[in-house]
C-alpha cells in the first residue's frame, strides 16, 4: 500500500520583523498565492490566505481579536493556527507556517 506523502513547505523571505505592523496585516504576494500576515500583540506571526472563503474579503485588511482574524467584509472570525472559521458552514481559511529567522519573517509554501 502506497502514501501519498505532502512535500516540504518551501520558504521565502518577506520581510524584516520590524517591518510587520503590531496588530495589523500586510499582504504579500509569494508566486499565485496572495497571503495575509500578522503580528499580534504578544509577538505572533502568522500568515493566512489573503482571500476570505465567505465571500474573498481581503483579510491583510481586517481586524486582530486576539489571534483571529476579523474579515473586513462580514466580521467572521478565522482562527490564526487552523484557520477554522466561528460561522457554521464556512470553510476555514489556508494557513502557512512562518519562522523567524535573524529578525527576517519567512513564509512556507507548499508548492
Ligand atoms: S467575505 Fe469575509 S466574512 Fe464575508
């Protein structure tokens, strides 16, 4: 019996930490995939599809709640490490590993 086995996430710089506003997103574009990435208040960074699985709200440009993400459109919230959404019936939001590496933030995609 064969698995299928995900390949590894390939990391690109972004940015600088600094860079990363506290509580606010900035979008990126890494190849086709447009990802939204935070800093919150207690210095997590986390990265998200920039495209809302509502409706395609932009999220770089929606609130902090702690670690969720408020849609700017509809205010449904998406949990920063499962992407779950709190609406029943709404599919969670793709997440991408970030590591910070000498100050530099760094996003994984798969490809
Ligand atoms: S488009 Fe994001 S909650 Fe509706």
């Amino acid at each position: 019996m064969s698995q299928t086995i995900a390949p590894p996430p390939r990391f690109t710089t972004i940015c600088e930490m600094h860079e990363l506003p506290i509580g606010l997103g900035r979008s990126f574009r890494i190849g086709e995939q447009s990802v939204a990435v935070f800093r919150t208040r207690t210095g997590k960074v986390f990265a998200v599809a920039n495209e809302c699985p509502h409706k395609g709200g932009p999220l770089a440009d929606g609130m902090l709640a702690g670690e969720q993400v408020v849609c700017p459109l509809h205010t449904f919230r998406f949990d920063s490490t499962s992407g779950e959404c709190d609406q029943p019936g709404v599919c969670a939001v793709a997440t991408f590993p970030v590591e910070v590496v000498d100050g530099f933030v760094r996003i994984g995609i798969t490809a």
